[in-house]
C-alpha cells in the first residue's frame, strides 16, 4: 500500500506511516494485528495528519460493519483524525461506480473469503464470485508479481458483473487496474484504489489522477 500511494499520490499530498504487525493473514493474527493499531494511530498524530487510513481490509471487516464502526471511534480518538478504513472506502467506491454485482478477487484463505462476502452483502452488494489463493504467509502476498494478480483476476471475472474488486491493501494492482478495466469493459476497484479514492476526497482533493482505473482518472 505504501508503495502504491507514493507512487501516484498527487503533488502536495504527504504520507506517513505507522506499521502494525501482520505476519500470517489468519483471523486471530488479524484481531492482534488490530489491537496494536490504535498505539500506531497515536503516533501518527504527531504528524498532525488530516485524515488515517487505516489500510488492511480483511482486519477493518472481521466481525462485520459493528466492528469496522468500532474501530474508526478507537482510531479516531487516539489520532484526532477523520478515519476512513479499507473496508469502508471499498463500500463508499463500489456505491459511487453504482456497482450492485460483483466479482472478488483476493489472496486470502477460504475463511477470511467467507467474511467479506458476508461484509459485502450485508452492504447491500451481491458477489456472484469469490476466490482466493490461499496464502497465509503475509510477505508471500506482498511478493506477488502484478501479472500474476492479472491472470488471477481476469480467469476469475464473470461478465454479468457490475466491476471486479481486488481485495487486499498488500496484493500489487495499480499496474494493472487500467488493463483490466480495457479488458473486461467493467470498473475494476481495488482495496488501495479505493482508499487512495476515499482519502483523497475526505480531504477535498478531487485531483483526476491518470491511472488506477474510473475511479481514481473520473470521479
């Protein structure tokens, strides 16, 4: 993620970052992952920071949209910042693409699949597919080649879909998100687009950026 929003993020806008630690993509490992989020939160106030993203998907949607609220209060509090999470950027840029159907692409397991798409149709969205590849290493997934998530992506799509999401702040896409888009005639959204997209707005910057997709080049 960091890499991805230095790489495109407009002139003017700054990025700092606190890391939590994530070495396995499980549920407990994430529900400690989130725990030590709000001491990262505290630190990044010291920036004085207009708004925090807090970037991980799966973690913002665990238990659901009482959880994902939950903790935009603890992470508001310690940062003394607008907060706009992962899963709620995601939620905000499929509604603003007018997407109803969809197809998710991700790395995870089986079970962390089962949740989003459980957080996704309680958000009014209907996934007509999900998969994974099964990584549990976190590293593994930041190591992926963008032309490996391509072919993924693309196998996986189905075209009575409304758009593709990419789902995971660690998995490479803003290479291919524009190739994808052309291929499939569809919106293709990512978990970094989206909170680049989200972030971007929060903070009134409407900056068209040539890349990533509609999303980011349009709205």
């Amino acid at each position: 993620m960091e890499s991805e929003f230095w790489s495109y993020v407009p002139r003017g806008v700054s990025i700092h970052s606190a890391r939590v630690p994530l070495r396995e993509v499980t549920p407990e490992a994430l529900r400690a992952m989130v725990r030590s989020a709000v001491e990262a939160a505290r630190l990044l106030a010291t920036a004085d920071i207009d708004i925090l993203v807090f970037g991980c998907t799966t973690g913002s949607l665990l238990e659901g949209a009482e959880w994902e609220k939950r903790l935009s209060r603890e992470l508001e509090a310690a940062s003394g910042a607008p907060v706009i999470t992962t899963a709620r950027a995601v939620v905000e840029a499929l509604r603003t693409l007018d997407v109803r159907k969809l197809v998710v692409a991700t790395p995870y397991i089986d079970e962390l699949n089962e949740r989003e798409k459980r957080f996704l149709e309680d958000n009014g969205f209907e996934v007509l597919r999900i998969e994974g590849m099964g990584i549990v290493d976190n590293l593994e997934i930041g190591r992926l080649s963008p032309g490996k998530v391509y072919r993924f992506a693309k196998k996986l799509f189905a075209p009575e879909a409304d758009a593709l999401f990419l789902s995971c702040t660690n998995m490479p896409t803003f290479d291919i998100i524009d190739h994808l888009e052309s291929d499939l005639g569809k919106p293709v959204v990512s978990s970094n687009s989206a909170s680049l997209w989200a972030a971007l707005r929060r903070m009134s910057v409407y900056e068209k950026l040539r890349c990533c997709g509609r999303l980011l080049r349009e709205l």
